[in-house]
C-alpha cells in the first residue's frame, strides 16, 4: 500500500521531512525522534477514527511498519506529517473495507471505545481535548459525524494541517474538504450547545 503521488516540492522549513531523510539514510535517531512528536496525534486520529481501540492500535503499528519498510525510497515531496496521515488515511480505507460489517456495527458512542484507553507501548498526551471542557460529550460528537467528516475534522484539530493538505491526503478537491470541515464543525457546534455556551467552544469556522 503506497501513498499516491504528493507534490513534488519540500515545504521550506519542514524540520520533519528532514529527520525522515536523515532516518532513510541510516541514522535511527533521526526516527525516535519523529515517533516521539506524532505518537500522540496518530494514535488519537486512528481511535476516533475507526472508533475501535484495538483497530486503532493494529492500524497505529501498520503506518509505522509502512514507514520503515519504505524508508529507503522517501522523498520530502510534501510536509512529513502530510506524508505521515496520508499513510495512515489509507490504512484506515483499507480496514473499512476488509471489515465492512465492524463499521455498520460501530455503535455512535461506545463510551469504552472514546474514552483514552492505556495503550502502554504509545500512550498518547493527558490532554485529549483541548479545544472543549467536556471531553466525553466532544468525543461522543466527534464520532457521530459521518466518515468523511470525522476524518477532516480530526486531520485538521490533530495535526494543524491546512484544508489543502486535507484535500491532498484523502484525494478530494480543496472545495469537497472545506465543505467537510465546514460541515462537522457546524454539527459538532449543535451538538454541544446544549452543554456549553457557543462562544466557549474554539471551533474553527470554515467559509
């Protein structure tokens, strides 16, 4: 599974793609290093994701084994964390489509399933939620949003990526992610009103 093709130019100033080259030419801790600043937010993308722990963690050791494997043929042709999700976005196609009958099965909010479980080889950050005060209510909101949804909206609040790059991992025009984002937020927003005031919730708006 290799990610499709992504601009052929290196984002100036992209620390990362540069401890992915130094890894690809040998040095393992140029790699220690990269596992250590996206452990978290790839892990957190994967759960609420595909919204079934184990999964997430089966999936969350396919990316990295993808990574290593095809070490020796990466070119910095966008940002690393670009070339990292989109990585992870196809894992996560593929496993909806190898288990179709999980994903119908899925319930909306498996409160076992959101809440972080202890992961020990990766344990993600304490802090999950930073942008709302109530963790369990966002993440019940997160994981109702329709697939395609979830997924922008988690590739935009996990990793600070822009809506072109969102387009670019998940193979859609910029237009068709704005309107995703501009989508989830709108329902993740009348989802929480009930609990929060709706200038509490630092939800970015997409016009």
């Amino acid at each position: 599974m290799a990610p499709r093709m992504l601009l052929p130019t290196m984002e100036p100033h992209d620390t990362d793609a540069g401890l992915m080259l130094r890894y690809r030419d040998g040095d393992t801790a140029a790699f220690a290093a990269l596992y250590a600043h996206y452990k978290g937010p790839l892990y957190r993308y994967l759960l609420r994701h595909v919204r079934n722990a184990g999964a997430a963690a089966d999936l969350f050791q396919e990316v990295w084994s993808h990574l290593i494997a095809t070490r020796a043929r990466y070119e910095p042709r966008a940002k690393f964390a670009t070339f990292l999700f989109h990585i992870a976005h196809n894992c996560a196609i593929d496993f909806f489509r190898r288990d179709l009958n999980l994903r119908r099965a899925l319930p909306a909010h498996d409160p076992d399933s959101l809440l972080e479980p202890e992961v020990p080889e990766h344990q993600r950050p304490d802090r999950v939620a930073e942008f709302a005060e109530q963790q369990s209510a966002l993440l019940a909101a997160v994981a109702a949003l329709p697939q395609e949804q979830r997924e922008a909206f988690l590739l935009r609040e996990e990793t600070g990526l822009t809506v072109e790059e969102i387009a670019r991992i998940t193979d859609v025009p910029v237009e068709t992610a704005k309107s995703r984002l501009r989508y989830a937020v709108r329902k993740l927003k009348d989802s929480l009103r009930p609990i929060q005031e709706p200038e509490a919730l630092p939800l970015r708006t997409y016009a």
